[in-house]
C-alpha cells in the first residue's frame, strides 16, 4: 500500500483544520475575491459552504498572483472543465499520468519554444492538477513517470507532448484514509477530516454532483 503522509496533501487537512478552528476568514476572504458574488465551484456542502481548492495558501497566490503566475486563471479554468476532469482521471484508473493527457492541448496553447516561464508554468499545471484530482480523491504514487514518445526525435511522425515526465495518481483507499486519519491528533481536525474524505470518497460533495463525471463512459471522452 502506498504509504501517504498528511504533509503531503494539498487541501484535505488545511480545510478539516479551518473548519474544526473556525478560522475561515481567510478562506472566505479569497473565494469573494475571487468569484465576485458568484457561486463558488468546488463547495463540498452546505456545512462545508466554501471552496475546497482554496484552502490552500499556494493555489490561492497563484489564481490572484497576476504576472507572477501568467494564465493562471485560464489555466485553472481548462484543468478543473468536466472534460479535463474526466480525462485525467480517465488515463489515472489505467495508470497513466493525468498531465499527459492533456499535454497537447497546452503543447499547442503556450508552445515550449515561445516560453519564457516553461518550467514555472510546468509546475504551476502540475500544482493544479494535484489539487484538482486531490478534491476527487486521488492521491500521489511513489516516484515520476516518463512520457514515452514512441519515435525517434528527428521523426517527423513522432507524438510530442508538453511534458516529459509527470506524477502518477490513485484513487485513496479507506485503508490509506485511515491511516491519514491516524495521524491527526486533535479530536475535531479528525472528525472533520472523516467527515470530507466520507463525502468525497463515496462521491456525495455538492461539487462532485454538479461535475457527475461516472455518468459519461470515461473512454468515449478521451
């Protein structure tokens, strides 16, 4: 089993954190910053009213970074669309990683040779990918995949792809779950990290409800 370390989520804990403290200002604070009234994507429930990407700080800077994160908000928006959802996960469950496939579509938008922040826009789509697959469930694998491209690099047939290795993801078990459980100490940090991980893992959050990703047959949105 792959063992998972708290430090190692992105939102899962600062949210059931936040929610056992009461300390959601911040949080509020950034999602009427940012969604303008409108209403907030990713809300777990109407207990849990506010936007679980937000809860973390990383995410939050680079959706409000303005030139330090250039296309943020466009890159966000492509990888938290249904359809970008349902592809990752879709090339997740065969154990592929969910940056490649949608590798071509920012090959072609932000082309490599014309980037002048390639390896920080890199990083940014993999931070974002993590905390988007995180809000469904998944998790990181050990150790990084390489992108195989098939042919030789003078093959003018060659399949490209805007990255050349990425991370792996899978689906957490209840068994992972309870071993994250075990690792928090504060009784309501627990109860409220229970409480989450339930509703995602047996796909009953709000936002999982809009996006209805197991309704279409994974394969056909390839």
């Amino acid at each position: 089993m792959n063992i998972l370390r708290l430090n190692k989520l992105s939102v899962l804990v600062r949210a059931s954190e936040a929610f056992a403290s009461g300390e959601l200002a911040e949080v509020k604070e950034r999602a009427e910053r940012l969604y303008l009234g409108k209403r907030y994507p990713f809300v777990i429930s109407a207990d849990y009213p506010y936007p679980l990407h937000l809860f973390s700080p990383r995410l939050s800077a680079m959706l409000v970074g303005g030139s330090n994160y250039p296309d943020a908000e466009e890159i966000w928006k492509i990888i938290s669309s249904r359809e970008s959802i349902i592809k990752m996960i879709s090339a997740t469950e065969i154990k592929r990683t969910a940056a490649e496939i949608l590798g071509p579509m920012f090959e072609k938008d932000f082309p490599p040779e014309a980037d002048k922040n390639i390896m920080k826009r890199k990083q940014m789509i993999g931070y974002m990918i993590k905390v988007v697959l995180e809000c469904f469930g998944y998790i990181t694998s050990p150790g990084r995949m390489q992108i195989d491209t098939t042919r030789g690099a003078n093959d003018v047939g060659r399949r490209s792809n805007y990255f050349k290795s990425a991370t792996r993801f899978e689906k957490m078990s209840t068994e992972q779950r309870d071993a994250l459980l075990a690792e928090i100490k504060d009784t309501e940090v627990k109860k409220q990290f229970l409480t989450i991980t339930e509703l995602i893992l047996s796909g009953q959050t709000e936002y999982q409800k809009v996006y209805d990703i197991e309704r279409l047959t994974k394969w056909d949105s390839l």
